[in-house]
C-alpha cells in the first residue's frame, strides 16, 4: 500500500516536471483546449441566459377564461376559488364584462361602435397568470379550465412561449453537436502530446522496462499528464467565458439603461465550473489512454 | 534438473524473414556458476542472452529460469522475472538525461522502494563498482570503462540472483576489459550466477572458467 502511494506520488511529481520542463507548450496546449472548450461553453452560458430571461417574460404568460353569459355571481366566486388553487398559476384577475365594455370604450373609435349595441357583448372572464412560462403546462391548463362547467371559451397565449421553446431546443442542439466536435479536438491534442512524449522518452521506457518496470507504471505519468492538462484547459476555458461575460456586461449595462431594464449575464457558477473540469480531465484522459495503448504497443511488444 | 537455475531444453529461434539464430540450443547452468558464451558475431551469443530476459521469445523449446518458463511467460508477469536479473547490455542503455546516481536508482525507483533506503543501496553499487565519486556527474561525461561500470552498478543493484552481460568488454582495452571481468568474478564470488558473451578469448584463457560456444546458432 505504501509502495502503490508513493508510486502515485512519484508519478505525479514525474508530470509535474514534465510540465514544468516546458512551460511554453504547456501554456499553448492548456489556451487551444481552452478555446476548445470556451466556445461551446459559452454558447451554453448564453442559452441559459435567455432562458433565464425567457422565463422572467413569462411572467406575463397569461390564458384567459371567458365564462357564459348565463353564470351566476355565486357560481363566479367559486370559479374564482378553483382558479387560484389551481397548481401552476401564480395569480387570477377578475374582469366583469362591465369592465372590459369600459376599457374597450376607451380606444379610440371604439366608443361610436359600441354606443349603437342594444346590450354588453361581452362575457365576464378571468385571466390566470402562469408560474412558469412552460407551453405544455399551459395547454394542460387550458384543457383543463375547459371542461369547467360555465366555461364558454378558453384562450391560451402560449404560441409565442413554443416559439422560444424550440428556439432554444435549436441552439441547445447547436451547443451539444459544438460541444461534441471540439472534444474530440481535447482528445486529439492530448492524444498528439502524449504521442510527442512517448518518442522523446521512448529510451526511458525501454530502460525501466528493462529493469522491470510494468506497464501501469510506465504509464501512470501519462494519465496523470492527460488528466492535468485537461484540467488546465478547462480552468483556461472558464476563465475566458468569465472574461467575455464581464466584457460583454459592461457593453449590455449601456444597453440597458437605453431600455430601462436590467441586463446582464450571469458568470459561470460552481457547479459549471466543477462539471467542465471534471468534462475536460475526462477527456484528457480519454486521450492519454488512447495515446498510450497506440504508442507504447510498439515498445511494450520488445 | 531442480537445482537447475536456468535451463534452456532445444530451444530454436528464428527470425521474421527466416533467419535461424538459435538452432536446437540446450545447457543447463546451476546456482552460483560463471559461465562465459563465445562464438563469432552474428552466432546467437546477443539471441541467446535475451531470451533469459524475456526481451526475445524462443520459437519453439523451453527457457527455464529457477523452474520458470520464460518463453511461456505472460506479459505482466515479465518485469517479475527481470526484477530477479541483473543485466548489462550491449550498448548500454544509459539515460543521459540525468545523473549517474539516477542512472543506478531506476531499477530501485520503479519498484516503489523507498527513497532513503534506496539512495542507500545505489551508493554501495557505485561504490562496488568504483564511482562513487562520480554519482553527480552525467554518463556523457564518463570515460567508457566509467560508463560500463556504471551499467554494472545499475544491474546490481537491486541484489540480483543472475547477472548476465553482453558483450561486457566490446570496445574497452585489454586492461580496462579485464577490470570488468574481474568485477563480475568477484560478483560470483558472493554467489551470483553470472552470464558472460564475449568475442574475446583472453579473459578465457586468464580464467578458465566454463565455455558455452555457438557456433551459427548451435552449441558446438
């Protein structure tokens, strides 16, 4: 057990020197598995983003609940109490048909038009504002109010909330297949780096084998390399999406005040950052591995 | 055939492309024996030495090390069976890229001994072999009976039962070469079996020790 540890530990100071004994690749490998990675990760912080943003407009996601004519004001209030203990709406409005012959008196125009009815048109409705701006969960709805007794027409507004829904199930796609592409870039320069190292130690390996080295020991270092630069990278990726957003932040602020609102973008939390690490020392080692078993073959088989 | 240490049983090697290196090889060396291999270049002396290390396999026949078959040997089994060598090459292998002390610390290294003891063990080889003094110095800066000894050290350092060495003399003077041989007499002397190719008749003569000859891949 203490041998294995202090295997672990000689592997790792083995690659820490590697590293150290050329910091200019290393520093190039950890920028262009960085910018490997920024791109898609970017691309998922943006999407999160206007999600997060979708989801503050959909606040107005509204259906509104036309009742017939024939309800009475008993039967309006206990329409009501259903609405509100409905789950997934957030707040219901009340407008008597009164209110809304009142409001539609006020457009221009209007006035003349409804000054020649006999009697009020309308119906009384209500209008339930959704929690979350969710299309399948406000068709559900409507179906639902729909069934209710005294219930004359039911409109939803979720057209537009579909919309951006496949909008953003497009661009998570696009972000997935980017995603996918540049990891194999990851691998592929692991992969070569591993390769480079292989042949100008090819002399160490055939050494230690010699003097009885196995083949985990020969290449724990490599995983461990693999591994780290993965990582490297992914720090290097993280921070350039944490840079663009700042930068951007500055630029959207003016924006923003042109607008009245409050725009910006939130930096990567925690969680992200924990998950690309974790992404990039994967693949790092998916590319150590794949090096190694191609490249030491031909020595392993002296 | 048990107190046998290593035992080759008509063993033949031949070559991709044909070339026959060894031809029905059999002999049989016992624990604590020195035994030199002669026979021209190109006669199998090299062949014959690394199928004990399992850096070449035999084509058909047994090579038994302490009752093991190497020829059989699984893979991952094989660093196993070189732990228990020592072994000194033709061309050295020395890695120039570090010290001597690190040259004669790999084979300790890469089996997970700890540092201290073997820091220990390698400067006894150096010392053993003479060079002490020259632990700091890299292996492009020693003369070529430093840089031999230096292979030496390394192959026993890790207390070896078999020392087998190739061509241990190749390209030193008579007086160097038979500095060489007398360190690895003195090897044996402490009970190591020791394996010795040459093409060089004077440390047989000086010595007389037991003689394998090959002869075009056959033991004459």
């Amino acid at each position: 057990m203490r041998a294995w540890l202090r295997h672990h530990a000689l592997s790792f100071a083995h690659t820490a020197r590697r590293f150290a004994a050329s910091p200019a690749a290393t520093l190039l490998n950890a920028l262009v598995i960085g910018v490997a990675l920024a791109l898609p990760l970017g691309g998922h912080v943006l999407l999160a983003n206007v999600q997060q943003f979708a989801r503050g407009i959909a606040a107005d996601a509204q259906i509104s609940i036309f009742l017939a004519p024939e309800a009475s004001t008993s039967e309006i209030a206990g329409l009501q109490k259903r609405l509100r203990g409905t789950p997934g709406v957030r707040s219901v409005a009340f407008v008597s048909r009164q209110e809304a012959l009142d409001g539609l008196k006020r457009v221009p125009g209007m006035a003349e038009v409804i000054a020649t009815l006999r009697e009020n048109p309308l119906p009384d409705a209500f209008v339930a504002t959704l929690a979350a701006s969710d299309p399948e969960l406000a068709q559900r709805l409507a179906r639902d109010f729909k069934s209710i007794p005294r219930v004359a027409y039911v409109q939803t507004d979720s057209a537009w909330m579909e919309r951006v829904h496949s909008l953003l199930r497009v661009g998570r796609t696009a972000v997935m297949l980017v995603g996918a592409l540049l990891s194999f870039a990851l691998v592929a320069v692991t992969f070569n780096t591993i390769r480079l190292q292989i042949l100008t130690q090819s002399n160490e390996i055939e050494v230690s084998k010699l003097v009885g080295a196995t083949n985990a020991y020969i290449r724990r270092p490599f995983f461990y390399f693999g591994i780290l630069q993965g990582i490297f990278g992914g720090v290097v990726g993280c921070a350039i999406v944490d840079i663009a957003i700042l930068v951007l932040n500055n630029d959207l602020a003016g924006l923003g005040t042109l607008y009245g609102a409050n725009v910006r973008l939130e930096l990567l939390g925690r969680s992200d950052g924990f998950a690309v690490l974790t992404f990039a020392a994967v693949l790092g080692w998916l590319g150590a591995y794949a090096s190694v078993s191609r490249h030491l073959y031909k020595i392993e088989s002296q | 055939m048990g107190t046998d240490l290593i035992s080759f049983s008509k063993v033949c090697k031949r070559y991709p492309g044909g070339y026959e290196a060894l031809k029905d090889v059999s002999f049989s060396v016992e624990p604590g024996e020195m035994v030199f291999v002669t026979g021209h270049s190109g006669a199998g002396k090299s062949t014959l030495l690394k199928l004990i290390a399992a850096m070449e396999h035999a084509t058909s026949g047994s090579v038994l090390i302490a009752g093991q078959n190497v020829s059989s040997l699984r893979r991952p089994a094989i660093p196993f069976l070189r732990r228990k060598l020592g072994l000194v090459f033709q061309d050295q292998k020395l890695l120039y890229d570090r010290s001597a002390f690190d040259n004669v610390m790999l084979p300790l290294v890469v089996t997970g001994h700890p540092w201290r003891e073997a820091a220990k063990r390698a400067r006894a080889a150096l010392d053993k072999v003479g060079l002490l003094d020259r632990e700091r110095a890299n292996p492009i800066a020693l003369s070529g009976g430093e840089q031999q000894r230096l292979c030496i050290a390394r192959a026993v350092v890790n207390r070896p039962n078999i020392l087998i060495a190739d061509e241990p003399t190749g390209s030193l003077d008579t007086e160097y070469a038979d500095a060489i041989i007398d360190m690895f007499r003195s090897f044996n002397q402490v009970g190591v079996t020791v394996l010795i190719s040459t093409h060089d008749d004077r440390p047989i003569r000086r010595l007389s020790p037991r003689v394998l000859t090959l002869n075009r891949g056959s033991l004459a």
